[in-house]
C-alpha cells in the first residue's frame, strides 16, 4: 500500500523509505489513518468529478469536497 499510495501521490523514493522505517513508531497506526484520508480523498474527488458529470450539476464536485472536509474535521476532534 505504501507504494500505491507514493505512487499516486508522485512521491520520491524517499517517501516509501520513510514510510517503512516508521513500522516500529508508535504513532504508525495515526499515519496510516492519514495515508488513508489522503487516498479517500483521492476516491472523493475522482468520484465527485463522475457525479457532476452524469448529473450535468458542476455544484456536485465541491460539494462532496466540503463534505471531505466536514468528515475529517470530526475525525480529528474525536481524538481529541
């Protein structure tokens, strides 16, 4: 997954590195949550973008990004 995720976001090599060496932190779990935030964004997006499109409403696209946004923003004040 780290390297689809470096991939996708154009990362160097220095991402997947720094990535791997990070296995024994405690905080792994939180960057892989973030990892998946950062992709899940990627599927908001992609899938926004589909929405407009066949609903022919451009107003769609920032809409589902706004909800992204609503969505992180409880994510984190929940771990709070």
């Amino acid at each position: 997954m780290n390297a689809l995720w470096c991939a996708r976001t154009r990362c160097s090599g220095f991402c997947l590195a720094r990535a791997d060496a990070l296995d024994d932190d405690p905080l792994h779990a939180l960057l892989i949550a973030l990892k998946l935030l950062a992709e899940m964004l990627l599927a908001v997006v992609d899938g926004g973008i589909n929405l407009s499109r066949a609903h022919g409403d451009k107003a769609l696209l920032a809409k589902q990004v706004l909800l992204y946004r609503d969505f992180v923003r409880l994510v984190f004040r929940g771990s709070r």
